[in-house]
C-alpha cells in the first residue's frame, strides 16, 4: 500500500494561500528550496486539485528555459516534469506533462491508487485534500511553516467529522524562521 502525504507552506495562523491565492509570503530560501525539489524527486505520484494544477503548470514546464533560472530552478523544473502526477478536476479538459486527468470522484480514485505498488504518494490542493483528509485517507501531514500572518485566505486544514490522531516524526528549522513539522497518523 502506497502512503499519502499531505505538504503544504503555511503561514502560521493556518492558511496555504492569503486572499485572492496570494502566495507571495511563501517564497522559500535556497535551503528549503532545495528540501522541496529533493521531495518531488522521491515522490512516485503526485495528486493535485485543479487550482493547484493550474498554478504549477503555468510555470514549471518551461521554468528552466527562462532568463537567469537559476540551477535550482532548472533542476526542480525537471524533476517536475518527469514525476508522475494526477489532476482531479471537473472544469480541466486536458492535461500534459506526465499527468493525467481524473473527472470522477476523487475519494474513489485516491483510495484505489494508495492500494496499487508504487512509491509514495502527495496530495497538494486544499479541496482536494480536504477530501481526503476527511475519508482518513491521509498517512502523513508535513507543514512548512512561515512566520507571517495572513490572516484569512484557503486554510490548511479542513472541518473534520472527527478527531484525527497524529504522532510527530520530525521538526527541522529553516533559514528565516520557518519550521517544517511531520506528523504521521495514529490508526
């Protein structure tokens, strides 16, 4: 059975996105950076809602032929392209780049792919892992917290019908203030 983990930036009171899915105050350092690009290369599928999707693919695919990409750019970029990923969407018609598109229910699907063989597994998007979170189908919760305040946009997490019990596996501090969390869950 393939694990499922849910990692996502955060500002501190909670939010993935600011309003208007501003992610300005997210921008990392070259260190968790590096972090990142170094988890897509181990992740064997990649999950995203739509919002999501449509965010990374309007930059990724061709991030590493822009003017001055930096190394760690033209590296995450690749790495980007030859994961494998899934895009669960009702309003997408198509997708590219190692993707493809899921229109049916997603508890379904998600459920079925962590009981094929394979490496691990993301889940990014915030619909998308609400759902998930509230089918228990979740595994792992890695929060990459910036010190900032938002205050109000696309939370983190979602109402739970109920408790969800986690276990913390590691804490790492990174350059500006910003701490990574990693929960697993307790079943």
């Amino acid at each position: 059975m393939r694990k499922l983990t849910f990692a996502m930036n955060m500002s501190l009171d909670g939010y993935i996105a600011a309003p208007g899915d501003d992610l300005g105050w997210s921008v990392p350092s070259d260190e968790l950076f590096q972090w990142w690009s170094d988890r897509v290369a181990a992740t064997g599928l990649s999950l995203y809602g739509r919002r999501l999707w449509e965010t990374m693919s309007s930059h990724w695919p061709t991030a590493d032929k822009q003017p001055g990409a930096t190394p760690a750019a033209i590296e995450y970029a690749g790495r980007w392209r030859a994961m494998p990923k899934v895009v669960f969407s009702s309003k997408t018609s198509t997708v590219d780049w190692n993707a493809r598109l899921v229109t049916g229910d997603a508890v379904t699907e998600i459920t079925r792919l962590k009981a094929d063989d394979g490496g691990p597994m993301d889940i990014g998007g915030a619909t998308l892992a609400a759902a998930a979170m509230r089918a228990g189908l979740i595994d792992e919760y890695v929060i990459v917290t910036h010190p900032v305040l938002v205050g109000g946009g696309t939370p983190f997490f979602t109402a739970l019908d109920n408790w969800v019990n986690l276990s913390l596996v590691e804490t790492r501090t990174f350059p500006e203030g910003i701490m990574l969390t990693r929960y697993e869950t307790r079943r």
